[in-house]
C-alpha cells in the first residue's frame, strides 16, 4: 500500500503492497480533522473512509457531504482514496452530492438497496466507483447477482453505528467465503472490511483475502500517536 509519489517522497516505509488501510474519520478529532488525516496518509494510509450515518438505517448520526469536501483536497495530495460509507436509507437521494465532493468510492448497503442494479449503475455514471455492502447478519448470497458490477465489496465485521466495536470472529469465514466468490468470477473488485479491525487481527483478516482494512479507533484513539498506530499495522503485516 501507499504507493504514491507523496508517500515514497516521505521516505515511509509502505504497509504491504496488496494492502490497503482505511482510517476511519469517524474516529479522530473533528477539530483537528485536517490535520489527523494528514498524519495518517503521510505514515502510510492510502484510503479515507467516512462513515455517513442518518439516524435512520442505524442509530448514529455523524456527517455528509461538507466533511467530504473538506478533505478532499488533502487525500488529493497524496494520492489516496476518498471511501464514503453510507449507512442511510434511500442513498440514491444523495449519490450525487457526495459523488460532487469528491468520493472516489460510494458504498451502499444492500438493505437500503430495493433496486442495488439500478443504485451501482447511477453511482458509476456519477463518476464514483460503486461499492456495496451488508450487515453481518445479512448472507453473502444477497450480493451474487450484484458482484460482476462492483468495483469494492465491504463486509461489516461490527453491526453498523458505531466506532470501538468489537470485531464478530465468524466474519472472518464470511471474507474467506466472498473471496471464492470474486476469485470464481474473476473479479477484481477490493474486499474491503470494516469494524474492530485491530493490528492484532489484521494478518488473518488480510490472509482471508481482503484487501482493504479499515480502522478507526486503532488509528484515532488511544495513546499512541496516529503515526505509532499505523506503525503498529505495518509490523502486523509485515512480520
Ligand atoms: C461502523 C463504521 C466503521 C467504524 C470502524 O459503523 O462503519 O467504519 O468507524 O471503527 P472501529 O475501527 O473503531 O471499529
Ligand atoms: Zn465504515
């Protein structure tokens, strides 16, 4: 991962080539969110992920396009993804407007998505990458028909809503299940997976066959620095 010019100009020695980490915005300091998302792309982050939550489809509220435009410009500069995660009902109203902030990716769930085609379409004519992805309890199966049209695919290892969660064990079977699933039908779509993910269960979430980490509370919370933290990653997944 983290193989921009900006990134190898800073001299940071990169996580692992096929892996990609994802801080989770939801997680850092909302005074200092430029700067926190900086630190992070410069230690070797090369994703974004912003959690867009509506009060509806779950409990939590937290933002939406405006916080994607802010930091735009910054994941820009260093060449990383905007990954926006949207955790609301009826997304289709919105696509557009996040798509215009600047989201590289657009992840719907597939329980918001009465007409997924038509959603994963709309977000490709926007510009965007189409992502899409379901809720734990939610069986890999509902996705079948979508995977060919998909660039991401995420699994949500924690129920949605909120950060510091603790990962579900059995999701590690269900990454290793989706990784058949895209590798049978030569898909090249990223498996991304999100909730609990920590530097000590990295490796065998990667090693399941994703290929996008995303991390908010180990990146953002805690003692250590953002840069210690994404340090710690890179350790667990170069052993
Ligand atoms: C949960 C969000 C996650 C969350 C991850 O609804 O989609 O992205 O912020 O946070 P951690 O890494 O703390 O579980
Ligand atoms: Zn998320």
């Amino acid at each position: 991962m983290g193989q921009t010019d900006g990134l190898q100009q800073s001299g940071v020695s990169i996580l692992k080539a096929d892996i990609h980490l994802a801080p989770s915005i939801l997680s850092a300091d909302f005074a200092h969110l430029g700067t926190q998302v900086e630190e992070a792309l410069i230690a070797g982050a090369d994703y974004v992920h912003v959690d867009v939550m509506d009060g509806h489809f779950v409990p939590n509220i937290t933002i939406g396009p405006l916080a994607v435009r802010a930091i735009r410009p910054i994941a820009q500069q260093y060449g990383a993804t905007v990954d926006v995660h949207l955790m609301i009902t009826q997304p289709e109203r919105y696509l557009a407007d996040f798509a215009r902030a600047g989201a590289d990716v657009i992840t719907v769930h597939v329980e918001t998505c009465p007409h997924l085609h038509r959603t994963v379409q709309a977000i490709r004519e926007l510009g965007a990458r189409p992502g899409v992805t379901l809720n734990p309890a939610t069986p890999l199966v509902a996705l079948e028909e979508i995977l060919p049209y998909v660039d991401l695919v995420l699994v949500m290892s924690v129920n949605p809503g909120f950060g510091g969660q603790s990962y579900i064990p059995t999701s590690t079977a269900k990454i290793r299940r989706l990784r058949a699933m895209l590798d049978a039908i030569g898909s090249t779509a990223e498996l991304e997976v999100d909730g609990g993910i920590k530097p000590d269960n990295a490796a065998g979430i990667a090693a399941a066959g994703a290929t996008v980490l995303v991390a908010g509370s180990a990146v953002f919370g805690g003692p250590r620095s953002i840069a210690e933290n994404i340090r710690a990653f890179e350790r667990a997944l170069n052993p």
